[in-house]
C-alpha cells in the first residue's frame, strides 16, 4: 500500500517546465509563508485507477518473473498483493 500511495503522490506533483531552471534576480524571487510551495496537481477518478491498475501490473509482471522454486514465496506475495490492489478497482469503469 505505501507504494501505491507514493505512487499516486508522485503522479500528484507538478511537472518542472523549462522556466524553473532559470536564474532570475532575487528581488523577483517569491518572499512569505509557504512561497516556495506548488499547487499540486488534482487527480480525477481516472487518473487513479491508472496508478492503481499500474502499480497491480508492475506486481504481476514483477511475480511473473521469479520462477525458480526459491521465489515462489516472493512471488506469492505479489500476486496477493496486486489482488488487493485490484480488489479496490472493483466497480471502477474499464477503459484503454
């Protein structure tokens, strides 16, 4: 779940454009409480079942992968794992 909440919060954050990495006077630099803060970005429904489904897919694949009798542990818990994440998509609408 905490990489999934990172995941999201991540997708939340504003992109760095060009401008930022400017140099500009610091008497145009922003002063006060909270100047440096950026709005970030507000996710829809959508955008959540994206990073939610994401993050399932990357669980799957990731269990997919250990095939070795020596990973059948760890794989196990991925795919557990991504059932969870994908059990809190039940009911989310489908789309490509």
């Amino acid at each position: 779940m905490r990489a999934t909440l990172a995941a999201l919060d991540n997708a939340e954050a504003v992109p760095v454009d060009e401008t930022a990495h400017r140099i500009t006077a610091l008497e145009a630099s922003p002063v006060g409480a909270y100047a440096t803060e950026a709005v970030r970005r507000e996710l829809s429904e959508r955008d959540v079942v994206d990073v939610v489904r994401a993050e399932a897919a990357e669980r799957l694949a990731a269990a997919a992968r250990l095939t070795g009798p020596a990973h059948a542990g760890r794989a196990a818990r991925l795919r557990a794992e991504a059932a969870v994440l994908l059990g809190f998509l039940d009911g989310a609408p489908e789309h490509d």
